[in-house]
C-alpha cells in the first residue's frame, strides 16, 4: 500500500447546487487525506464536508454590509478632525497682578446659542468646551469669570449657606463684567479682574 504524502498539495473541488430557486449550498470535496489538512475526524464523520447553506440574498447583502462598514468608518474620521465646527479657546484669568488659583469662565454668546465653560486652573489658565466637546462655535461672546471662598458651616438662621464670592460681583455677570472676545481667536485671552 502506497504511503499517503504530506508533501502534495490538497485537491479540492467546489460545486455551487443551483437545484433550488429557494436556497443554495457550497459544498466542498477532497481527495486529499484529512490528517493533511491537520483536521481530525470521528467515526462518524463524513469523509468529506460541506460549509452551512446560505441564500442567495445573502451572497446579495454582502456588499451593502461593507458599504455602510465605510461610510460609519468616514463618519467617524470626520468627527476625529475636527467636524464639530467649534474653535480652540484658551487663556489665563488674572486678579490683580497675580493669577486667580480657582472659580470658573463662562462664554455667551451674543443672539443666543450653546454657551461654553471652563474651569480656572491653579495657574490661572483654562481651556473653554461646549458641552463635552473643546472649544467653541465661531461668533461673538460675553464672558463671565466668578470665583467662590470655602463653604461656610452651616447655622440654624443659614442651614444651607453659599460660599462667598472671592471676585468683585460685577464679574459674575455677563453683561456687566465688560470682557467680551470674537471666536475664532487670534491669540489666548487675558482676563484681568481688579480687586474689590
């Protein structure tokens, strides 16, 4: 008997069934060994196998998987280059001649719209968003800067006392603190606030 050989390549045959309208099958035969395809079969194993049916709108919906695959993937490296439209928007946030250490900077826009807000960095800086997302949408703005002291403890008179303004009150509101800016910027802003 002649010794079966590892060396050849398998030899394979694919027939489409094209017997039903309704549903088709791939089959696939070999006369190669299975051991040389490195499968093991049972006992009760075919000697040769056939791939689980498919229909034929299947074969037809492949295609239209892999276009809609793109189109998500292009969505995607849109919004990872900048696609929300909004504009960078940085600065530093000054009392006196010295950086204020904490508070907040709020952007409103002029006619109205989505406003933008940042928090004070322990250097003074800080960087505006608009919502999750940095940055804010092209367009005038009037900004707020407020900063607050520690919490008071609470009293039988004040049960749930406000922290008191550190920054004059003017600056807390938009339309009285008299900074304003025009995004898209030409450079990072300086908001200087004077002391009480």
């Amino acid at each position: 008997m002649e010794s079966p050989s590892f060396n050849r390549k398998p030899k394979a045959r694919v027939s489409f069934n094209r017997k039903s309208k309704a549903r088709a099958s791939l089959v696939i035969q070999t006369t190669t060994p299975a051991h040389a395809f490195g499968l093991r079969l049972n006992d009760d194993s075919p000697a040769f196998g056939s791939a689980p049916p498919f229909t034929q709108g299947d074969i037809m919906r492949k295609p239209r998987w892999s276009f809609w695959a793109l189109v998500a993937l292009a969505a995607t490296a849109a919004a990872g280059c900048g696609g929300s439209g909004l504009e960078s928007v940085s600065g530093k946030v000054l009392l006196g001649d010295e950086p204020l250490t904490k508070g907040n900077v709020s952007f409103h826009r002029v006619g109205g719209g989505a406003m933008g807000t940042a928090v004070i960095q322990s250097d003074g800086s800080f960087t505006v968003k608009t919502g999750a997302q940095g940055g804010l949408a092209p367009g005038d703005y009037l900004i707020a800067v407020e900063a607050r002291g520690p919490m008071p403890a609470s009293t039988k008179e004040d049960p749930e006392p406000i922290p008191p303004l550190i920054t004059p009150q003017k600056y807390a509101n938009p339309k009285t603190s008299g900074f304003k800016c025009t995004v898209p910027l030409k450079e990072p802003l300086v908001l200087k606030l004077q002391p009480q």
